[in-house]
C-alpha cells in the first residue's frame, strides 16, 4: 500500500510523465497498461531498487531464477558439516545458483584465493595475508570417539588409559612429515586438528609417553572405518563425531583433559566486497549455520 491518496497518486504520475516525456500508462479495454518506455525503465528501476535495499540492510536479494555459479574450497570438514546446511537452503532461496565445491589442505586454499580461482574459503585458519576477509562461521570443541564396547566405554575416563591405545591422527595434506620423520611447525595459514594439539603432547608421532599415533590418515571421512574394527582410538569435532556414531556402531566419549576449541571461518578477497552476489551468499552461509543445531 502507497499510503497516499489517489489524488496524491495521480498529480505524482502527472509530474512524472511531463519529467519523463512519456505517458506511462494508459487506458486499454483490461485496465491500465505500461507503455513500452514504462516497460524500458522497469528493469533500471528494479536494480536501483535492489541497491538501495542492499544499502539498507546490508543483504542482497537474489531472486529465484538468480543464475551463478560460485567456487568454494573447503577442507574436509566443512564439506561434510556446513556445507550439506546451505545447500538446503538454496534449494529454497536460490534453486538455480550453482556451487563447485573443491577439496584442499588450508595453505593450498589461501592460494587459489589470492589468485582468483576460489570466491569463498572455509576452514581454520591463524594469521592471514593483507587483502583477505575473514568471518567466523563456528566454534566447536573436539570429543573422542571409539567403536561400541570400547574398553575406555567402561570406567573413569583418564589420560593414562588414553595413552594406552593407538590413535588414529587427522593429518591434512600438506602437513605431513619432513625427510626426517618430524612434522614442522604449522605457521601463517595451518592450524592442525588432531588429537596431540588436545593432548598437547605432540613430539614426532607419538602423543606423549606411552601413547602414538599409529595411523594417520589425510582426512576426517577416513577416520571411522578404522576404529569400526580395532582399539584404535580418535578425536573428532563434536557434530562431525556424531555424524560418524549416527551411521556406524561408534561411541562418544569426553576427553580427559580441556578440549581443543576449533573455529571455522570463511574467507573471501577484499576485492570481491562490491560483489552482490558474493556477498550475499556469504550472508546465506552465514544464516544456514543457525540449521545446523
């Protein structure tokens, strides 16, 4: 509703077309139709619109017949956890917005950032290169997980019975060990997730005395099939454990010691802050973590 009265509406429409030139609209049998220059300035009209509106509230209605094609790299993670949540949602919102998702370790994903060949980054990260955004999408804390009737199911859960069983470690590419069986250091762009940083215990493979990480594997997809049928034990992001316990015969446990927080974020160019579309698929995942419960 305009909220003004018709002859408001009228003597608005009389100035209008004396500034335009035009009639706008007229009389036909059906009631009043667009005269083609109305039709001409409708699309310009609409955008301007759209752009006031982006200025307003700061998001970017995208319209359901809205085609683009959007390439997000994402660690393992996020892939199996975030990423499932916005696609039902564009399933909704955007049906004809396309993601090319591409798998890659965190060092590997800055760069194609940098170069142009990603508009969006999930995953950890520590210290960025000027030029990038960053927005945290979530924090989590991590929980060990064991197959059912694990002997650590059954009684006080503590480091030393921890340390009493082999581990099966995250170890993303690019973070593997040097020529000397050591694992570098993780600067700038790396942040490992694995169960020594929770332990805080990592020295060369093994997870403080007693314990070692008898098989490490590069993501977190690859962790259940090998605790399924072993002691093996591991450490998993709590949403992502309970997703492997929901399709396999594996259980939950707390850890002995304070649990390692991950935060998860997501990462454009500043480049691309003039980017409606980028922008407001930045705000649809930021929205779709809210599903994820």
């Amino acid at each position: 509703m305009l909220s003004v009265t018709p002859s408001a509406v009228s003597h608005a429409l009389r100035r209008l077309r004396q500034s335009i030139g035009d009639e706008l609209f007229v009389s036909t049998e059906s009631g009043m139709a667009p005269t083609q220059r109305a039709l001409e300035l409708a699309s310009a009209v609409r955008e301007g619109l759209s752009k006031l509106e982006l200025a307003l509230t700061g998001k970017q209605p995208v319209p359901p017949e809205a085609l683009r094609t959007f390439r997000i790299w994402a660690t393992d993670y996020p892939s199996m956890v975030i990423l499932p949540s916005l696609v039902k949602r564009l399933a909704k919102s955007a049906p004809n917005v396309d993601l090319r998702v591409f798998s890659s370790n965190r060092v590997d994903c800055i760069r194609h950032l940098e170069k142009g060949r990603a508009d969006l980054v999930i995953g950890s990260f520590t210290e960025l290169p000027a030029g990038i955004r960053r927005s945290r999408l979530l924090r989590e804390d991590e929980v060990i997980i064991v197959r059912t009737g694990h002997p650590l199911t059954r009684g006080r859960m503590t480091k030393e019975r921890l340390l009493e069983f082999p581990h099966v470690v995250v170890e993303p590419t690019g973070t593997m060990e040097d020529e000397n069986g050591e694992f570098p250091d993780e600067q700038a762009k790396c942040k490992r997730v694995s169960v020594e940083s929770a332990l805080q215990e990592f020295q060369y493979g093994k997870i403080g005395p007693g314990g070692r990480a008898a098989v490490c594997v590069a993501n977190f997809a690859a962790v259940a099939p090998f605790l399924q049928f072993s002691d093996m034990v591991a450490m998993l992001p709590r949403r992502l454990a309970l997703w492997a316990a929901a399709n396999a015969p594996l259980a939950l446990l707390d850890p002995p010691t304070t649990s390692i927080t991950i935060e998860i974020e997501m990462l454009w160019d500043q480049s691309a802050d003039q980017d409606q579309g980028l922008q407001w698929l930045v705000n649809e995942l930021a929205e779709s973590i809210g599903d994820l419960g």
